[in-house]
C-alpha cells in the first residue's frame, strides 16, 4: 500500500481489495459519527488504535493519526504491523508540514527496514522533507545543500526510479535557490564599493564583486539563464568600477580587463537587457585606455 497525503490521497494496493477494505472504512465512518477519540487513547487494544490510526490517516486528520501511531510503534515493531505502522507515522508527520520530524521518522525506517516495501518512497520523502524546511536564500543554505545531496543520493539508489523527473526538478530548483543567494551576496559586495572594504578578497568589495559572481558561474554551469545574465554583468560592472579607482599603476590593464569582459558578455548575452549599459562601459574603458599617458601603459 502507498500512502499520499490528502486531498489528493489515493490507496494503491498489490493485494488489497474492496472487500478487505471494508472494515477499514467502516471503523472511519464510526469515527467520524462517534468521536470517540478520547477513548481511543486510553485503549489498551493496540490493533484496534492503529486501524484508527490508519481511518484518520485516510480522513486526513493527522495529528490524531500521529499520536495514536507514535503510541503503537513500540508494541507493534516486531510484528507484521511494525513496517507499515513506522512509515505511516513518517507521512503523518509530513502531511501535517511537521517536515523535521517526518524526515527523522523516515530517515529511521531506511535505518530500520533497508529493504522494506516503502523504503523508496521513505528515501524520496526524507529528502523531500528536508526540501520543504529549505530557508529564503537571503539566510544561511546549509539545508538547502544537505537537501540536494539526499534528492542525488536517492538517484544513486534508485537510478531507474519513476520519480526520477520530479527528483531532478527539485535538484534544480534547489541549485537556484544557491544561486539566487550568491546573486544577493555579488550585489551586496557591488552595492558596498568603496565604503566597506573587504580584506577576504584583496581590500576591496568590487574585487569581491568579481570572485563570488565567477565562482557562481563556474559551480553552477546549469543556473537559469537569468541569473547567470545578472551574474555576469556584475562582473562587468565590478571590474569597470575597479579600473576608475585603482591606482595609475593598475589602472589601464584593469581597463582592458574590463573591454575584454565586455566581449564576453556581448557573446554569451548578444540580446541582453543589460547591452546598452555594457556598451557604455565599453566606450569609456577603451576611451580611458586611448586618453592614456604613454608612461601609464604597460604591454
């Protein structure tokens, strides 16, 4: 059986059929007329308590089912409930967004049961789990990397997964969020200049500008379009800024450094938003270059 989370919730079965899914049903529906779950949890009846378990479950009610589930798990491990009663307290958990406990349920029966019936889909979960906790990427990524390192570990598994798509999907989605916060860090670097100079990348914010747009660009070679356009003109920006205040010593070879990176731009970005502010960089670098003392250039 495979448990999704409601509304959508469908029971897929190998060998359960209509008849064997009558007393389940019917335990729901007594339930729901009944209320009785006060009662329930004072039961000693621990069979009786993870049907209910499971008739909430299906109802969507998933804290009555998680707390009657987590009051089972010690008596059922074990037995021939013991598998399913884990994994259910896992998607319990998850369908009720308590995604730190559902990815640790799940990470627990992988450990538990490495070769159980569910023990795809509890991989793929606790990954998804992780990704659904993954902060804004103003904030520190440590889970967002942990997230994609369990989705590639989980393609690893089960290569020929059928939920390999979806898994890839979240991989990306999770490489732009990365991207996305070291877009926000090269801004912020850009936006400092001169005001806040930056030992870690030689004294100045511009020079971090550069590095952290370049290494973006280099360790995410896949990342949308759009934000690799922002990252490079970043650099463009930050190395032109760089040239018009260095000291005369370093300041027609950061010029030519800056044109050379306009051609790069203009080749990976030939339709760019950002070309007619390239282009204005590049007239005044090559202006700058032209007007320059002969006693300043250096080949």
């Amino acid at each position: 059986m495979l448990y999704l989370c409601a509304p959508n919730m469908r029971v897929h079965t190998r060998r359960m059929n209509k008849t064997s899914l009558t007393p389940l049903v019917a335990l729901l529906l007594m339930l729901t007329s009944c209320g009785e779950y006060s009662q329930l949890q004072k039961t000693s009846d621990y069979e009786y308590k993870y049907e209910a378990a499971k008739a909430y479950f299906m109802e969507g009610k998933y804290t009555k089912a998680s707390t009657l589930l987590y009051d089972v798990l010690a008596t059922m491990k074990g037995t021939s409930y013991g598998e399913e009663s884990l994994f259910l307290t896992a998607m319990s958990e998850f369908c009720n967004k308590n995604y730190d406990m559902a990815h640790q349920d799940f990470k627990k029966y992988c450990q538990t049961y490495p070769k159980g019936v569910y023990v795809e889909q509890a991989y793929y979960h606790s990954a998804l789990s992780l990704f659904n906790q993954t902060p804004d990427p103003r904030l520190d990524q440590s889970s967002t990397m942990e997230a994609m390192q369990e989705f590639q570990s989980f393609l690893d598994r089960y290569p020929y997964t059928t939920l390999r798509g979806k898994t890839q999907e979240m991989i990306f989605q999770l490489q732009d969020k990365l991207v996305e916060k070291e877009c926000l860090s090269a801004q912020l670097y850009y936006n400092l200049g001169t005001y806040l100079l930056n030992s870690l990348y030689g004294g100045s914010n511009y020079e971090a500008c550069v590095v952290t747009a370049q290494n973006a660009l280099r360790e995410y070679p896949y990342a949308a379009a759009e934000k690799r356009e922002l990252l490079s003109i970043l650099v463009l920006r930050a190395k032109y800024q760089l040239a018009s205040k260095s000291v005369i010593e370093k300041r027609i070879e950061r010029y030519r450094d800056t044109i050379d990176e306009y051609y790069a731009f203009e080749n990976d970005f030939p339709e760019s938003k950002y070309l007619k502010e390239a282009k204005d960089i590049l007239r005044q670098s090559e202006k700058a270059v032209k007007g320059a003392k002969v006693e300043d250039i250096k080949d």
